[in-house]
C-alpha cells in the first residue's frame, strides 16, 4: 500500500468471547493484505488449530488493527507469536480527535468512519453481531456465516478507513503507540493475582459489614440513619468540631469525592468516615473481574484519557475501588510480588523539560519539597524530614497543586492553611522555579495561540473552544508521564518481566520467589531507561514495595480499613471456620 514502507500490510479483526477475568476465547478470524489482496477467513477449530498466524507477522509486516490489544490479546490465548509491527487506528484516531468534541459514534471504529467521511454499519448491527460473539459458541451454520460476515465487515472498514488516516500519520511514533497496545494485551493477559477466599467472603457478608461498620465508624461522628448518609447531621458536626467546609454555588456544602479527600488530609479524623463512605458507594464486589484461575483481568483502556494514561473500569479494576480493598492482591504460594513507581514524576519531569536548573537541583536531592522548601529560604540548609516535617508537608501540597493545576482556594483546603498563607506558597514558587513558570507560561501561550500541544512522542491535545488553562499546563507533564510508563511497559514485558498491572505512575509486577530481586532490578532498569528517552538522557528514580509470599499487598491508606473490616467479619455470627483467611494477625 502507498505511503506504508512494508511489503505486506495485514488488516485483521477476530471476534471472541471474553468471560469476567478470563482470557479471550477466539472465535474467527479475518486478515487480508492490502497489498496482494490475499485474505484469510478461519473459524473455530481452523483457527485454534494453527500454531501460528497464517498471515506474515515480520519486520516487513505491518498489522493492521482497531484497537490492537484485543487481537494481540487473541494472537496470546491461541499461542502465537506477536507482529513485529502493529499500527492501530483506534490510537492514530484518538490522537487526531483528543480533545475535541466527542465524535458521532464516539472513538470506536464507526466513530472514526463517520468522523472521516465514510458510510459505517449500523450501530444496531455491530451490538447485535458483538452479543453473539460475546454469547460464544455452539453456533449454527447461520451465525457462523454472519459472525464471519460480521469480522469481514471490519476488515473491509480498515482497508477503507487507512488511506484516509495516512495522511496525518506520524508512523514512527504510531508504530511506538502499536507496539504499547502489544504490552498492554501481554499486562491484560497476565492480571493480578487476588485471594479468592477473601474475596469470596467479602462478597457473601458485604451487607452485614455495611452495617457493622457504620455502626463501629459512625460512633465517633454520629452522621448516618440506617445506611444512609446525611448532610444535615454531617453539618452539625462540622459546626460542634470548628471545621470550615467549602460549599456549592447553590450554598450546599460541597461533599464530591475529591473535596472529601481534602478535606481529610486537612482534617485527619475524618480518614474513617472517608473510606466508610467510599466503601459504602463504591464497593460493587460483584463487578470485580476475577477468573477462574484467580486473576483480575480486565480492559486496561489503553489512551482513553485526554493524558494517553489508561482509564480501566474503577469496578472491575482492582486498583480502582477503595484503597483497602488492595489488600485482596496475594501472590500465590512460591512466588512475590513489587509494586514499582516512580519518585515524583512530574516533578521530575517538570524540571527536565523545563530545564529549571533549582527544580533539577531538587528532584537529584532526593526530597524535592524539603529542597524546595530550602530554595525558597522557608527552612535551613540543615533542615530534614524528621525536623520541619509540617513545614515539608506544605512545600510538598504546593508543589502538587501546581502540578494538578489547583488554585490557592483548592491549596488552603488541602493544607488546612488561610487562603493567604496558600498564596504565598504559590508565590515562593513562581519566584523558586522561574524557568520552569516561563516554560509552562510558554505552553499556555502556545496551545492558545496554535491550538494544540503534543508529548516528545507525539501525543496530541487539540484546544477546543473553552479550553482550561490549568488542564492544558497540567498536559505535558501527565501526558509525557504516560507515555513514559507505557514505554517502560513494553521494554519490560518484552524483556520478559510480567507486569500484572499498569497503575498511574507504577507497575505491578510478579515473580518466583528466587528469581523475584532479579526482576526487580531488571524492571527498575526498564523504567529509567524509559525515563531517559523521554527526557532526552535525564533518568527518574524509582522506588519498590515488595511483597513475599505468605504475605499480602497493602496500600497504607488502606490499612486500618483492611483490618477493621476483618475484625467485623471475624465477630458475626454463625461465621463458618476457615473463611477469615484475609484477616492480619
């Protein structure tokens, strides 16, 4: 095909079932080469039959795919080998609309047909053709014959769809993007182990923990009438403890998820009734994707945020929910697990793109909000953690306001300070950090000015009419930071390192007991050398939470809930024995 240096170029679709957790059931499959026009239609056994694809997948191939990780996720469960090139329109198509209003058809294959001027199926069709595909087999010659038409259908659509996307193809950086939806399906294959007993009894007494634990928190704060929360009691108690809570336009007091959560790092006795009520409103125990062989597997949704970060489900995800229920994560018997992440990334990044040679100076010190603090003159050069630790704390709410775009008023509210003393943190910074601020200045004027703004690797933000400036110079540091981790994504698992899960600015990853420092190291390396490539030689830190087997993973804004919910558990009645196996001692 014109404009594609490859000497086959294969479009391929599969339809598959894919169970809660499971990995995908392949059904069929269509692939044609849009150079020779050789095509290839397989279903059931003639396709789990092959060893390998009956498509070449070599350096001179290119395959061809809407949203990739699905088919690569098929190549997986038949055990085939990957391509050595994927070029997905699903992520070239997000990143020519990202930003912009959501197109007819949203981001799907008939969103991009549309959005490019082409006739697409009918909406109606696709979702009855995909719920027999997700119904699985047996079928009747009749399905058969539609499922293949269905698969064929889609194929056709890409033929038709890439001569249209080639000419705002950057393919090098695409390529880059295909060979991240390869490691996501090999992270999505390969899910994090949970401890189904746990799980199992959790979901069994859920109803009988809701109300012990409304009645073992809500003593302390008496906010609660059967299991309902109310804002009338809430606010009295706000009234008789002298806390100031931001309030709505309407004069309601403002009870969003994330004004909670800064309202109780400000107020730290509040951190029960916070998790009680994320507990109570967010624990949908059944929709946790658990398979048979005890894996967490779900649809990472690899560049559905505006940054490129993946957006998986909150209920299906474990790391989506409250953080106590992490503690659900156990790696099975002979084997550990390590939670990766990088120290202060956007920091970090910041100060490389910037090049603020104070920010550099802060992130190599190793405490960049102790060293802010020392820049800014608030504590002395021999200040440490263990002696200004609540002036730290404050440098440390300011550096992270600026980095999620947050005002003075949002600053305050999370330090528990006067709306002043949250000025003149934001102001030592704009004073500490000048070249960084006439960088991000700088980014600000250009997205304005040019309507766009893109990573080092190509990821594109497209200005809309009512942009927000705190978004678009929150972008380069989220977005660069994303493509950081997805890159650090597929060195690993291409070195042979299972990663479980992507999270933010952190893998997860696993390994036998011997072998397990081993991956480790050779992760952590990974993720500088990803460091380095995106800003342009500068490596980031990484730090490393470990957990051994018998041992269980906890998150430790966790717990407390963790163990209270045990304990709960552990005092209802008629509880069978055995069935506490999560419970810390």
């Amino acid at each position: 095909m014109r404009g594609l240096p490859f000497e086959h170029v294969i479009a391929v679709d599969f339809e598959f079932s894919q169970p809660d957790g499971e990995l995908p059931r392949p059904i069929c499959l269509v692939a044609m080469d849009l150079v020779s026009g050789d095509t290839w239609r397989l279903f059931g056994d003639e396709l789990t039959s092959l060893a390998a694809p009956p498509y070449p997948i070599g350096d001179e191939t290119v395959v061809v795919a809407y949203y990739a990780s699905a088919e690569m996720g098929c190549h997986l469960a038949l055990g085939w080998p990957p391509p050595a090139n994927v070029l997905d329109l699903f992520t070239e198509f997000r990143c020519v609309s990202n930003g912009l209003p959501p197109p007819t058809g949203g981001a799907g294959l008939l969103g991009a047909l549309v959005w490019h001027g082409l006739d697409a199926m009918d909406a109606v069709e696709k979702d009855a053709m995909r719920a027999l595909a997700i119904r699985g087999g047996p079928y009747t010659t009749t399905e058969r014959d539609a499922l293949l038409a269905y698969c064929e259908s889609d194929v056709i659509a890409l033929e038709r769809l890439l001569p249209r996307m080639l000419g705002s193809l950057d393919l090098p950086r695409a390529l880059l993007r295909g060979r991240y939806m390869k490691a996501a399906a090999r992270i999505e294959a390969t899910g994090v182990p949970i401890d189904t007993a746990a799980l199992d009894t959790l979901r069994r007494h859920w109803g009988a923990i809701e109300d012990a634990l409304i009645h073992a928190i809500d003593a302390d704060y008496q906010v609660f009438e059967g299991r309902s929360f109310k804002t009338a009691r809430f606010a009295e108690y706000l009234v008789r403890h002298n806390i100031p809570w931001p309030l709505l336009p309407s004069g309601a007091l403002d009870l969003t998820d994330d004004t909670f959560k800064d309202m109780a790092r400000a107020h730290p006795q509040l951190n029960a009734l916070l998790e009680l009520r994320v507990a109570l409103s967010k624990m949908r125990l059944a929709d946790l994707a658990v398979g048979a062989d005890g894996r967490n597997r779900c649809l990472l949704s690899a560049f559905r945020a505006r940054t490129g970060r993946n957006q998986p489900s909150n209920s299906r995800f474990i790391f989506g929910p409250s953080t106590w229920l992490r503690g659900l994560i156990h790696p099975p018997p002979g084997w550990g697990l390590a939670y990766l992440d990088y120290a202060q990334q956007e920091f970090g990044i910041a100060a490389a793109l910037s090049g603020d040679p104070l920010m550099l100076e802060a992130y190599r010190s190793g405490d960049p909000y102790l060293a802010f603090a020392k820049q800014a003159g608030a504590v002395p050069p021999t200040a440490t953690k263990q002696t200004h630790s609540a002036v730290r704390d404050q440098f440390k709410a300011c550096v992270l306001a600026v980095q999620y775009g947050m005002g003075e008023e949002s600053l305050a509210m999370r330090i528990g300070q006067p709306v002043a003393r949250a000025r003149e943190l934001l102001r030592l910074h704009r004073e500490t950090y000048r070249v960084f601020w006439r960088w991000s200045d700088g980014a600000l004027d250009f997205a304005m000015l040019h309507g766009r703004l893109w990573t080092v690797f190509g990821w594109t933000l497209h200005v809309d009419t009512d942009p927000n400036p705190r978004s678009l110079r929150n972008f380069l540091m989220q977005a660069n930071g994303a493509e950081m981790l997805r890159i650090a994504c597929c060195l690993a698992t291409e070195r042979g390192i299972r990663v479980c899960a992507p999270v933010h600015d952190a893998i997860l990853i696993e390994a036998p007991l011997d072998q397990l420092d081993d991956a480790i190291a050779k992760a952590q390396a990974a993720m500088a050398e990803a460091s380095r490539l995106v800003l342009g030689g500068f490596e980031l830190a990484s730090d490393a939470a470990v957990v051994r087997y018998p041992d269980r993973y906890a998150d430790k804004r966790g717990v407390q809930m963790w163990q209270t919910v045990w304990d709960t558990i552990a005092q209802l009645p008629q509880e069978p024995a055995g069935e506490i196996e999560g419970r810390e001692e």
